[in-house]
C-alpha cells in the first residue's frame, strides 16, 4: 500500500504537467506520420530515460542528511516547477514569437527528416522526448518527486512512465 500513493502522485502530477508542453506537440507532429503504438512506446522509452534519471538524481539528493539544505532545495525545485507554468501563460512580444516560428521551421524540417527514417520510429521518438523534457518543467517536476520521496523510486518512475504515456494518448486521441 505505500507504494501506491508515491506512484498515484507521480502520475497525477506528471500526466497534469504535460498537458499542451512542448514534448506533447512533438509527439502530436510525430503522430502525423506513425502509429499510436509505436509512438507512445516509444514515449515510455523516453520517460523512462529522461525522468528515470531525474527521479534517481532527486532522490539522492533527497538523502542527504542535512535537512535544511534538503528543504531549500525542495522549495526551489517546485517554485521553478510554478514559475515555468507561469511563464507559459504569458504573452511573448511579436518578435520572439517570428524568431519561434523561424525555430519551429527547423524544427519541423528536422521532424520531417526523422520521420522518414521509419525503420527507428520507436528510438527516435525515445531519443527526442528523452532530450525534449530535459529541462521542462515536467523533468523539475520528477527531480521534485525523487526530493520528496527518496525511498520510492520505483514507483515514482512507474507513475511518470504512465502519467506521460497517458498524457500524450489523449493528445494522440483528440
């Protein structure tokens, strides 16, 4: 039973963060081209990687015996968890935006190239989310989770496999 409620808040708060970040568009333009299945395996495969390795780093550092220290950083880790769903609601003068859609061109080109390499469909859906969520707000999110519970890390990583594969199979659906 105290497995359950580690993995439950993994998912929930995992599944919750991911809703409209920029890996859910990417796995969205990935599913222009492929199946499902193979995209959303290779999303776990990707979570698996990316917040796997945040969830052990967190919880490392959540073992540490200085406890000040510890809560200090559990402070920091959800306040720029907050401040990063913040900022995505505000509005970005037009200049950036032209300069994103300039980025968003490559961006797609580079989409395009690696969706034509269908051979690897699963690897390069793994390899791009692994990649895409280092940083993001859902990866501060995992090292929060390994924070706070340091002696769960299985089913933390379990719950952040579902809440992502989840997440983007009602992108994928809708």
């Amino acid at each position: 039973m105290q497995y359950i409620y580690p993995f439950i808040i993994s998912f929930i708060l995992i599944f919750f963060s991911e809703l409209g970040d920029k890996t859910q568009i990417l796995v969205l333009s990935f599913s222009t081209k492929n199946k499902s299945t193979n995209i959303l395996l290779g999303v776990a495969l990707g979570t698996l990687l990316s917040h796997g390795l945040a969830i052990i780093f967190g919880s490392q550092i959540g073992n540490i015996q200085n406890i000040n220290f510890v809560h200090h950083l559990k402070i920091f880790t959800y306040l720029t968890f907050f401040l990063f769903g913040i900022t995505g609601f505000l509005k970005m003068k037009k200049s950036a935006l032209l300069e994103e859609d300039n980025e968003t061109n490559s961006k797609s080109r580079i989409i395009k190239f690696l969706n034509s390499l269908v051979k690897n469909c699963i690897l390069i859906v793994a390899i791009s989310i692994a990649i895409g969520e280092i940083g993001d707000k859902t990866f501060l999110a995992s090292i929060g989770l390994g924070l706070q519970y340091p002696l769960f890390k299985l089913p933390l990583i379990c719950g952040a496999i579902c809440g992502m594969v989840a997440s983007n199979s009602v992108a994928i659906f809708f």
